[in-house]
C-alpha cells in the first residue's frame, strides 16, 4: 500500500515538473510549427575525426583463450526478457583461415537479483561469421564464436546481475548488471533514452560516447552506421572516402577487425544499458557470393522472432509505454513485400491504451534539407509514410546524415499537426566526417538522377507539385517542415514524461555536459489525432479494433 502510494506521488510529481517546465523555457511541439532555424557552421568543432589505431588500449583484446569479451546487453521484445551477447577465441584474417568450431565453446549466462549467489541459468547459441572475397591478394576474415542467450521470466524495472562464457573450460567473464525495462503501461517509462547514429570508432566517437555515458542512459537506440568497417581494404588501409581513394578494387572491400575493435571499445557501456541496432548502408559488406551485411546479422541479437518478425532488418520492442517500430531501409519495403507485411500486422497489435507511444527508426531520413543524401530515400516514403501516419507514429528517428536536424511535424512535405516530428541523428562521429552543405542554397541542388541510393535502387524523387517549392527539386530557402538544423556532432536523450509529454533533448559534444544544443517537449494529441481504426485479417474473418 505504502508502496503504492509512493509511486502515485512519484508520478504526480512527474506530472507537475512536466507542466512547470513546459510553461518555463523549453517549447512545444503545440508552439509550432516554427519558422525554420539554421545554426552557422563552427569549424573549430569538425576536427578529430580520426579512427582511433589499433594500438589504443581501448580497442586491443584484453582477455585469454576463451574468456568472453565484446559482452553487450540487448532487449526482447518486452520488458521480461532481454539477450546477452559475448565473443570468445580470436578473429584470424589472412589467407589461410580456419573458421572455430562454435560447438566447442557452451552458451551459458549465470544471472539473478544478486550478485552472489548467481541462482538463474540460461543457455543459448553461438555461430561464426566469414568475410570472404574472391579475388587475389584480399584478405578474408572469419569472425570469433559469437554467443547469443535469451534470458526470460524476468521481472520489470529491476535490476539484475550476471556472468557469462563457458563454466567448463573455464572462461567465464566479470560479473556485469543491467535493468530491465519498465513494465509496458500508460504511466511507465524508462528515464532516459539515449538516441546515436552513424558512430563509427574515431577520436569524436569517444566524445559523443562520453557524453552519453554522462547522461545515464537507460537504453541506446543506435540508427545505424555502426563500425565504418567499410571504408578499410583488406589490409588495413584506411580512407575518409573509399570511393575516391580506392575506386579500382574490384570489390569494395572492408576490414573487419574494426568490428572486434568497436565491440571491445564499446563493451564499458553496453554490458550494462541494452542497445538496439538498426541496419545503416555501411553494414551492407558485400562479399563473395553477393552476400551482404554478415556482420550486422551475426554479431548483434535482435528480438526478430519475438515480434514476429522472419528478418534481423526489421522488428519491434516495447520499454515502457513505449513502442519501438525498427524499420529496414534496406530491404525490400513495398506494400507486396514481407516488411510491410510485417509491419501491418505489428501495426494492429499495438494497444495504444498500454503503449501510447509509437516510435520508428531507420537509417536513411525522408525528411533531411542536407544535400548529402538528399531524398535519397524517396521510393520508401513513398512506400510506408501513409502507415505511419494513419496509426498515429509520434517521432521518427534516422541518421545518414552526417548532422543534426528536427522537423516541425509534417506529413507527405506538408506542415500537418498529426505527423512526426523527424528527428536526424547522424552526427556521433564517424571519419567521414560532418555534413555542411544544405540542398536549398545556391548551386546546391542535386541532379534528380543522382538521388536514388545505389543498393536499393528505384526513382521516386520528382519535382515538387505544389506549395512554395512547386516545380522544383529543392526549395530555394530552409524548408518550412526544417524546424532547426545544425552541423555539430552529439547525441540526443528522449525522455518519456507521461502519456502525452515527451522531453527531446539533443547536446553537442563542444558543450558541457549539462547543456542542451537544441531542446523541445514533443507533445501527443490523441484527441485531435485519433488513430484510425485496424483492420485484422484473422484467417478468413475481417475483425475491427480500435
């Protein structure tokens, strides 16, 4: 009872700062939509883009024989599950490979609510994945044994602590904890949600990641561009642009050690706060046999199965109140193919009275006003934007380009106070450095032609048809749906208040750890927004549910 009582003041509380602060300072999506602003470009903040080396002692292998490493935590599909992921033996890249047996290394986590004893056991699989390429004098790779378990029965919002490897050898790791999500419910959220694209492993890596880290983050949301493995030969040769320095090979080769290295690097946060991952192009690797992102489908866990889903390209997660929509850019997504599907029948599963937040992610932005990759995206837009809209999705995240920018709420290049906020986070680091050049200024429009993205091909960015860019490929001044853009690197933290008040928070990462570069309370509007009703095919029967 006390308990109870407790929590009901902790939420009326919320409820109270959360109307204070949104009547100080900070806007509201009901403000707007406002008059676009561009912050000017500060080029003392672009350097640093450098990968970190080899020899960093961040990234170099730590342990011994089989003792796990790269430990990651990652969620299932609601808040009483999650999966671990380790890698134990060692990657070997050459010409003469010999993969690891993952047989011969167990699967097993060590978990509970205390540290001592660890009284829950769980057992998963492992594999191993090979970068191989068919031509002379490249170098092939096969990975470690990658392990994936599945802990279950676990309860909400508590924290748990676990071990993980092989107890027979043995070679078991350190003893790591992490929190479950909140139950999935109208008044329960996680706190703090931190929101990074396009990382990559470079001196400005670890400033974003740094930052995030001092924001305590109850979950990571990564949009995509993980390693940046891809912009390596085989030998180890790096570049800034692989198609310019390297554009004779016959392959675009990559180095996947950089994978070892991100994980290594990476392990200090997330053994401990679950990342969710959606594919970017620069997971995409083609290999021998025009096979492609084998890295990004082995090394993470995605609860693919758990949603329903047959693909690791697209799958859906609750925490919280929250429902998170992770999207395929590069994947079929037309409405014959099994992403829409999916995505229809994940669609009419939500119950918005438990989850009234609906959130998507994918890499590549519909709503970008950059030239780097401008409506690149198009023919996917062009594909899902009315499922999204029609079912009511609040906020929408994407990286690829390499900066920030929010969206006033817009649907089909039309300001609309139902549509998502668009928010792009493409600015964690990457060594390709810092998008500057906007679409809308002077000499800056692309060619049409020069628009559609190489892997997945099609044409549907044509010339506007109507309002002030009519008969135009680019506006000629911000667009009006561009609420703030701006060229820095940094990370964003999404903080869900209650039903209807969430506080989005984007922080650069020249600017001390407390200080907000762009800052806004995005605010649902089920009264004025009403999703519409689902139809569900259930075998042959048509049942409507609202």
């Amino acid at each position: 009872m006390a308990l109870n009582l407790m929590n009901f003041i902790g939420f009326a509380f919320l409820i109270v700062l959360g109307i204070v602060m949104v009547k100080g300072e900070i806007p509201t999506t009901l403000d707007g939509p406002f008059k676009p602003v561009t912050v000017p470009l500060d080029d003392r903040f672009r350097g640093q883009a450098t990968d970190l080396p080899d020899t960093d002692p961040r990234v170099q292998r730590t342990v011994t024989g089989f003792e796990p490493e790269q430990i990651s935590v990652s969620l299932s599909s609601a808040s009483d599950s999650v999966w671990i992921s380790w890698i134990t033996g060692e990657f070997q890249i050459g010409d003469n490979i010999k993969p690891l047996n993952p047989q011969t290394v167990a699967n097993v986590v060590h978990y509970g609510r205390l540290r001592f004893p660890l009284s829950h056991k769980a057992e998963g699989h492992s594999l191993i994945y090979n970068q191989l390429y068919p031509f002379e004098g490249l170098h092939n790779y096969t990975s470690g044994i990658i392990h994936h378990v599945r802990l279950t029965g676990l309860q909400p919002n508590t924290l748990y602590f676990y071990k993980c490897g092989d107890p027979s050898i043995p070679a078991l790791s350190h003893i790591y904890s992490f929190k479950t999500m909140p139950v999935s419910g109208p008044t329960s959220y996680p706190c703090r949600i931190a929101v990074v694209g396009d990382l990559g492993l470079t001196y400005n890596t670890t400033s974003t990641i740094t930052h995030l880290m001092g924001n305590k983050p109850d979950l990571v949301l990564l949009v995509g561009d993980v390693s940046y493995a891809n912009l390596y030969l085989t030998n180890g040769t790096g570049s800034d642009c692989y198609s310019c320095s390297f554009s004779q090979t016959p392959i675009h080769e990559t180095y996947q050690p950089r994978w070892d290295y991100w994980g290594r690097y990476m392990q200090p946060l997330v053994s401990k706060v679950p990342i969710m991952v959606v594919e970017g192009n620069h997971e995409i690797e083609e290999q021998a046999e025009n096979v492609t992102f084998a890295a990004y489908r082995s090394r993470f866990a995605f609860p693919s199965e758990e949603s329903g889903s047959s693909s690791s390209f697209y799958y859906s997660f609750n925490a919280g109140g929250i429902h998170f929509l992770m999207l395929g850019g590069y994947i079929a997504y037309n409405k014959s193919a099994d992403q829409y599907k999916w995505l229809e029948r994940d669609l009419a599963s939500v119950d918005r009275k438990v989850t009234p937040w609906l959130v998507a992610v994918w890499h590549p932005p519909w709503y970008s006003s950059y030239k780097a990759h401008y409506r690149e995206a198009e023919c996917m837009r062009v594909a899902m934007e009315e499922i999204l809209y029609k079912n009511g999705v609040d906020i929408v995240f994407n990286g690829h380009v390499h900066a920030y920018e929010r969206s006033n709420r817009v649907y089909n290049y039309t300001l609309d106070p139902c549509g998502p906020v668009y928010i792009t986070v493409g600015d964690g680091g990457n060594r390709e450095k810092m998008a500057i050049t906007h679409a809308d200024e002077p000499g800056n429009c692309p060619e049409p032609s020069t628009t559609p993205d190489e892997f997945m091909g099609g044409f549907c960015a044509f010339n506007f048809t109507s309002g002030p860019a009519a008969g135009k490929f680019c506006w000629d001044r911000q667009p009006e749906y561009s609420a703030y853009r701006e060229s820095s690197f940094g990370h964003g933290i999404l903080e869900v208040k209650n039903e209807t008040h969430a506080l989005w928070t984007w922080h650069r990462n020249q600017d001390m750890y407390n200080k907000a570069g762009d800052q806004i309370y995005i605010v649902r509007q089920p009264d004025r927004c009403p999703v519409e009703p689902k139809v569900i095919k259930l075998r042959t029967d048509i049942v409507k549910t609202h």
